[in-house]
C-alpha cells in the first residue's frame, strides 16, 4: 500500500523505505536499507553495491533505482563529513551568529540569491547571514564531486610533486566502452568470441542501447580497463601497492596518481 501525506517519508533508519519506493524490485517488502534486525550490520554504501552487482541484473536495469540510491549516499555524505572552518579570533562571535540564524532566513537568502537580486534588497537577517559567509569556509573534501574534493586532489597531486617529483608522463585513459567486445561480454552477450583478433559484434546502435541500459556494467568495464592497462602495460602491482621487478612499457614505476572527471 503507497501512503499519501503532506509529510515526507524519513529515509533514515527506514527499511520499509525503499520496498515501498520500489515494489517490483522488492515484491515481499523486505530487504530494505538500514533494517536494525540484520544479524550482522550492513551499510547503506555495501548494500547499493551489492544489489547492482546482483546476477539478477533488475536493480541495474530499473529506470531510477541507481539515481536515486546515488542521489541519497551523496547526501548523506554531505550531511556527515560537511564542517566548518574558521578562524580562532573569530571562534565565538561566528558560533554565536550560527546558532540565531534562523532555516527560514537561510531559505530567503538562497532564493534570493537564486534569483539574481541585488544585495541592498535583502533584509538586516539576511545580510547578516550574508556576511557570516566571509568568515566561515565549508569543508567537504569527502563528498564525491564537490569543490572541496576537486581542491583535495589537486593538493594531493602537488604533494605528490614535492615527494616525488614532477611527473614524466600525463596521459589521459579513455577507453571505448561502446566499441569493446569485452564490454559486450560484461553486458551479457555470449556470442562474441574474445578469442579472435576483429570478434563479430552487434550494430553500433545495439551497442549504444546496451550501454545506457547497463550502465554498471561500463563502469565495471572501465574499472577493469584500468587495472590492465596499469597491471600488464605499465607493470604495477596491486597486491604490493609497489612496480614489479621487471616493471612495464617505460620501466618500474615509482608513483601514480589517477583521477576520474
């Protein structure tokens, strides 16, 4: 039974949560996510990846089971590794002004803000909400996509120059997901022979339905595109985290640092 209010379904701590979002794919309303019951503790993150790496590849196929999973752990990142950062002089003046800010003075500023309107418009609440921006830097190095994370790799990266020194090769990887056999393989086509150098594929528009129908399976194809190129081409050893003794295509490597967009 779907339930009608004016009050949204908390989707904390809530196994009935997603069952009742997504019937088809939990048809018996259990194995929902956070379920307090579970003899042993699964996190929201594990169990997502668990169910889009199911042999019943219906979580991967559903139109909008993956966007909204996404949709939640990134905000639930951001609600738990979001901080506030300021300076000590500033410590209690900026606390005390956090603490009287009201959310429906926030909701003004952010609309106005939306809508292009000029500062002079706002009110004294909302100019001074305004100004406690200048004082306050927002943290958030771990929310995947965030400013803050692209600023973390950039430091990592420049950290890893005055370690190691200035890289000698930028290469950028992109492998073709929609013209490789092997991904047609990962999709689930069992007529393409990997064994033959030119193997026999579908039309290039099956091809580009398979990718958006599956998008998991690309992103394990580019994962595992990665790892070989690195592995067999460049010589690096995952298991030791270090370069094999008779290293790769430009000798052993001493470092690497890879970034997706």
């Amino acid at each position: 039974m779907v339930y009608r209010g004016s009050h949204p379904v908390d989707e904390y701590n809530n196994p009935d949560f997603f069952p009742g979002m997504f019937p088809t794919l939990f048809p018996y309303g259990l194995g929902g996510f956070d379920d307090k019951q579970r003899d042993v503790p699964l996190s929201f993150q594990l169990q997502a990846r668990y169910s889009l790496n199911l042999s019943d590849r219906g979580f991967r196929y559903h139109h909008n089971y993956m966007f909204v999973v996404w949709n939640i752990l990134q905000r639930r990142i951001a609600h738990l590794h979001t901080t506030f950062t300021c300076r000590k002089s500033n410590f209690h003046t900026v606390a005390r002004s956090i603490t009287q800010l009201s959310p429906e003075t926030l909701n003004r500023l952010a609309s106005r803000l939306e809508m292009e309107h000029k500062i002079s418009d706002l009110c004294a609440d909302e100019k001074n909400a305004l100004n406690l921006l200048k004082h306050v830097n927002t943290i958030a190095a771990r929310v995947p996509g965030s400013e803050a994370s692209k600023f973390l790799i950039r430091t990592e990266i420049r950290s890893y120059f005055g370690y190691f020194g200035l890289p000698h090769l930028f290469f950028t990887f992109n492998p073709s997901v929609a013209h490789s056999p092997i991904f047609q393989v990962m999709y689930g086509d069992l007529n393409v022979d990997l064994s033959q150098r030119f193997p026999k594929l579908v039309s290039a528009r099956e091809r580009a339905i398979r990718l958006a129908h599956d998008p998991v399976a690309a992103a394990n194809f580019f994962e595992f595109s990665v790892t070989c190129c690195f592995q067999y081409l460049l010589g690096w050893d995952y298991g030791r985290r270090q370069s094999t003794a008779c290293g790769g295509l430009f000798g052993r490597l001493r470092a690497f640092y890879g970034t997706s967009e």
